[in-house]
C-alpha cells in the first residue's frame, strides 16, 4: 500500500518495494513487444526518405516486424536483451518491505518468464553460465526532487552494445574530436549494430559516468533535441555525417543509417574530455511508467 507520512517536518510518501514487481513485469514485456509509437513514425518517414531500393525494403520489413510484434505480443527481436532498469526516485519516497534491487530483479525475472523472452544473461562474465532468468538487471537510481518514482525499462541487445565505445580525448580534441571519434564509432560499427541507429553520446564527467550519459541519451525521445545550442548543432551535424556514410538499413546501403542523435553532456575536470558513444539498433525499446 502507498501511504504518506512525516518524517522532520516533511511529508514523506511510502512505497513498499513489492508493489513494483507486477510493474517491472509488465513494463519488460511491453518493452520487447511493443515499439514505441514515434519510432515507427519515423521508420515510416526514413523510407520515404531512403534513396536506396534495398533500403526502402529493408525498412518496409522491420515496420511490418514492428507492427506484427505490437499486435501479437511477442518480441519485435529475439535478443530481448540484458534488461537496463533507470529509476528516478523522489527524495521524499521512503522505501518498505523487501530489498529494492531484489524487487526489482523479481519483476524482470517474472517479465522474462511469462513473456517467454530469452534469457540472455550470464552469471559471471567468464565462466558464462546462463541465469535462465535474465537476471541480475543493471540498475541505475537517481534522486530526483518531488514523491514521483519514474521508472524506465530499457532492454539492451548485445549487437549495438558490443559496437559502443568510449575514449578519453584531450580538452584540445574540443568539438572535431568529438565529431571524429562519433563517426570513427559509427564506420567501425557498419552494419554490425543493426542500423537505422539511435545515437547515444555522453560528453564529460568520469570515464564512467560519460558511458552513463550516452546510455541516458538514448532514452530522449525521438526528435527532441538538446536545449544548448552548441549541442543541439552538433547532433545535427553528426546525424548528417553518419547518413552520409552509405551504411544504410542493416548494412545493407543506403542514405539512412542513424535516425537520430542524441547528446548529453556533464561538467568535466579541465584536463578531461570523456566522450562515450552508445549505439542502439533500430529495434529501440522502452518502457516507462511514473508512480
């Protein structure tokens, strides 16, 4: 039960963590079925625009897959991931009941089994052994302002991740670094990660935490630019220059290799540039509810 109390003065607003792994399953199954509305929008507009006869094909295919997977409910790709769960947790939440990550972790276990998507998850990175139940998910908490929990479920095929890179330039690389490392990302890639792309790019911060802000990046809605200016023109340039590529649909050729990109940035040490790139491929999947 959700309840509201005081705690020094503040109201605070009690959740207990079982409540979320009904939610948990239901968003990791909507995710892998479901593709969201603004990215078939624009899978449709890229065909129009592709130059390519192979490419428009290609795209008409994975419009159809995409509506085929949403009216049937069953996975729009069989590498249904390694499940990324962001929650932005309001500071005046109080938590009750079991372990947060342990429910967590019980909903993408529930979503995985009752929505018969594969298990792609292994135990320890070495030994390789399979979980069989998708789980342990990577987790990301951040507080927020407010009594609001957002959670978004994000589930990340190993195709696009595995093309992801990061690099640490010098503050003299300065924006053509960037542009350079982006585009040598993108090459390297081909068609390895399942283009048309969603591109992800985290400037600044740590090592770590420049990978986090381009994962973070891919979370923007589509066509929803960065409000800094320098920015927001750099996404445009980049999304030109990645289409100028040749890449095209799966690799296949063709005029529309990324669909969009996205740029978030964080305030850095002023001998530092991370700069992260993350790739998604064009089966970008979401799933985001607000409690």
């Amino acid at each position: 039960m959700i309840t509201s109390n005081h705690l020094g003065g503040m109201e605070m607003r009690k959740i207990r963590t079982e409540e979320l792994i009904p939610i948990i399953k239901e968003l990791c199954k909507k995710a892998c079925y479901e593709l969201e509305n603004e990215l078939v929008d624009k899978l449709k507009e890229s065909f129009e625009e592709e130059e390519s006869e192979l490419g428009k094909e290609v795209l008409d295919e994975l419009i159809e897959n995409a509506e085929y997977a949403k009216e049937n409910q069953v996975a729009s790709c069989q590498d249904t991931g390694i499940t990324v769960v962001h929650m932005e947790i309001g500071q005046e939440v109080v938590w009750e009941g079991m372990y947060l990550y342990d429910a967590v972790n019980e909903g993408v276990r529930q979503g995985y089994e009752e929505g018969y998507l594969r298990k792609s998850v292994v135990g320890d990175p070495l030994i390789r052994e399979n979980t069989g139940d998708n789980t342990p998910a990577v987790i990301r908490t951040d507080i927020v302002e407010g009594d609001k929990v957002k959670i978004v479920v994000m589930p990340k095929g190993a195709g696009s991740e595995n093309m992801s890179r990061l690099k640490m330039l010098t503050p003299a690389d300065g924006s053509e670094g960037v542009k350079s490392f982006v585009l040598e990302t993108i090459r390297l890639a081909g068609g390895k990660a399942c283009p048309p792309l969603i591109v992800g790019v985290g400037i600044g911060g740590t090592m770590d935490y420049a990978a986090w802000l381009s994962k973070r990046a891919l979370q923007r809605p589509l066509g929803e630019a960065n409000k800094a200016e320098h920015l927001k023109k750099l996404e445009l340039e980049l999304l030109e220059e990645i289409n100028k590529t040749g890449i095209g649909p799966l690799g296949l050729g063709g005029t529309v290799t990324a669909l969009d990109v996205n740029i978030e940035a964080f305030p850095c040490h002023i001998a530092s540039l991370p700069v992260a790139v993350n790739l998604q491929c064009n089966s970008s999947r979401h799933a985001v509810v607000t409690i």
